[in-house]
C-alpha cells in the first residue's frame, strides 16, 4: 500500500483551503527535478480539495512577496530559502554532492547555505526511504519533519509500438539493437561513471539521451541524441535492448521506473535507493563492476517486469497532507542545531551560520 511509503503511520485525512506558493522555476528543466515539477503540479490541480489553491510563482522577488500563502514549496534543494514569509515544504531529489563534498569544492558555501535553508524548513520531501536517511545524516534533520512520497512515470511513458520505434530509430539514426542511459550530459559527474561505462567492452551499442556540453562529444563509441521530447525518448526506451544505470548512488532512479512503463529490461548497480524502489523490478550487480553490468544488460529478456505501483495522483495527495501539515507549523522554524561561525580561508572575517554542531 501506499501508505507504508509514509512517515511510518497510515496518512490521516487532510484538511481542505490550504494555499500553497509553488516555486515553478525548475519546471522548464528537461531532466528530473523538472519532470518532477511539472508531473506534481499537475497531479496537485487533479486531486486538490475545495479550498485548496497553487500559486505558481516564477522570479524569486514573487516567492519573497508571497506572504498570502499557507505554505511555500521549493520542488529542488537550488530553491529552498533562508528566509521565507510563510511556512515552507523542501523537496530533496539526492544528496550525492553532499556526500561527496571533496569533489564539490567551488561550490561548497553554495551547498552550506542551501542546506541551512533545509534545516529551516517545515517540512521537507525525499523520494526514498534511502534518502531520509542520508537527510538525517548528513543534514542533521529531524526524521518527524521528513516525508517520504516515491515519484512515478510520467503518463507519456508507455510501451510503443514496431511503427513508432522504428520511425524514431530512422530519423536518429540509432541501431537496431542498443542498450540505453537516459540523464543530463552538461556537466561530468563522476559518480555516474559514465566514462567508464563507455570505455568499457561490450557487444552491444550504447545510446546516450540528454543534453550535451562539448565533454559529452569525447565520450567514446557512443550515439547521442541530444535532449528529446517524450513521445522519442519513451520510442527510444521502447526499443532499447536495456537500460543501464552505473550510478554509484541514485536518490530513486526515474529512468529505471520509465524504462519498465515502456516494457524495457533494467540492469542497474546496486544501491540503496533503487533496491527500495525495484525491488525485484531490475537486475541489480555489484556496484563498481562494469563488467557484469554490461553483461547482465546484453543477457537481459523480454518481457520486464511492470513499474511499481504508484503514480503521480498518489504523491500529490500525500503531498497535499505534507502542506497541511506545514500550514499549522510555528511562524518560524528554528534551524535544527546552533550555527557555529567559521573562518573564511584566506580572509580575516567570519562566515555566520554556514554549518551545523
């Protein structure tokens, strides 16, 4: 049951009339946390009850003025706000930079302050159960404030039909058996472990879906396709011998989920997350072995398992008990331990507030 997705208790009834101030910046983003933005925005308008209201705001100086709302929703970490006129709601997607902080060192006092926006928040959001706990970890947060609602496909993903593949796979010249990865491609991400997945043997093609920057060009022997819209990319999942996932940490995994609405195998490395998530939907392998990966892949049969059971009508109404929730919160929400002041390097002053006890 859904439920069993929750804070640990089944979810009560919410009360209607809450007036929610949604942040719909990320929503023109092509990948995850825009899909998530606009799926939930969506699924919030079809399930809300009489009272209730989204307010979709698009600058930062209309989410500073919106103090009519009952609460205020940051769909990405990117968003959250230090200080904000009303109640806020958080939504956490991962937390792999913050567990890699060495690899993140220019961006460092960017990460702090966004996680001290965190800790400031009423409640937050986090896909996984895996998630939460790396919230509690890493962010000091309070597991009573975090709710767990799993994301789903969006309704364009579903199996096509031979005519439909076979039309995309002529116009972007992809081969007529591949394995496929679907993510952004703008920055390198080591963690992904996408450079070793492609210098790695394998008999089948590799298909890489997103958007590019120059880096992604010298990946070797693979196709690109650039960003597609989603009628191509659910053809290109639907005709892909597998989707492979060799990330070395996932906070859901929704490409495997998308994969699996279109009826395609998954193989992935085995992570907490997506174990949570799949459970018994994917072929997981050691993580780190890019071989058996590759293997299990090309090795992977027809017909995949189905997706889990949820969908996006299912996380709004447990989102819409999270504002609730938030909506009778204190005015203000004192951040979750003592701020220290800490030396800024190379300077004589002190930056306040940045990290936690």
């Amino acid at each position: 049951m859904f439920a069993a997705w929750s804070n640990g208790e089944p979810s009560e009834a919410r009360r209607g009339g809450v007036k929610v101030a949604f942040d719909t910046r990320s929503a023109s983003d092509p990948h995850g946390v825009g899909r998530y933005s606009r799926c939930l925005l969506q699924a919030l308008r079809d399930t809300a009850a009489p009272g209730d209201e989204i307010i979709e705001l698009h600058r930062p100086s209309a989410i500073a003025r919106s103090r009519s709302a009952d609460a205020f929703h940051s769909p990405w970490i990117a968003g959250a706000m230090l200080h904000s006129p009303c109640p806020t709601v958080v939504t956490i997607h991962a937390l792999a930079a913050t567990k890699r902080r060495s690899e993140h060192l220019r961006t460092g006092l960017r990460l702090r302050l966004r996680h001290l926006a965190v800790q400031r928040a009423d409640q937050v959001i986090v896909p996984t159960e895996a998630v939460a706990r790396d919230a509690v970890e890493h962010l000091q947060l309070r597991r009573e404030r975090i709710a767990v609602i799993p994301e789903a496909a969006d309704p364009a993903m579903y199996r096509r039909d031979p005519a439909a593949v076979a039309a995309v796979r002529a116009r972007l010249r992809l081969p007529e058996r591949y394995l496929v990865w679907v993510g952004g491609l703008q920055h390198p991400d080591r963690s992904r472990r996408l450079a070793e997945l492609c210098a790695t043997p394998r008999e089948l093609p590799l298909v890489l879906v997103g958007s590019t920057r120059p880096w992604a060009h010298e990946l070797p022997d693979v196709t690109l396709t650039g960003q597609v819209p989603d009628e191509d990319l659910a053809a290109i999942y639907s005709g892909a011998h597998a989707l492979v996932l060799p990330s070395d940490d996932e906070g859901f995994g929704l490409s495997a989920v998308e994969a699996l609405a279109c009826g395609t195998p998954v193989v992935a490395f085995d992570a907490p997350a997506l174990r949570e998530v799949l459970d018994g939907r994917a072929t997981l392998v050691e993580a780190g072995d890019m071989v058996a990966l590759l293997e299990a892949a090309q090795q992977a049969r027809r017909p995949a398992p189905g997706p889990p059971p949820w969908s996006w009508e299912d996380a709004a109404r447990e989102t819409w008990r999270v504002y609730s929730r938030a909506a009778s919160s204190p005015a203000q929400s004192p951040a979750p331990a003592r701020p220290r002041a800490r030396r800024a390097p190379g300077r004589g002053g002190t930056v306040e507030g940045l990290e936690p006890q």
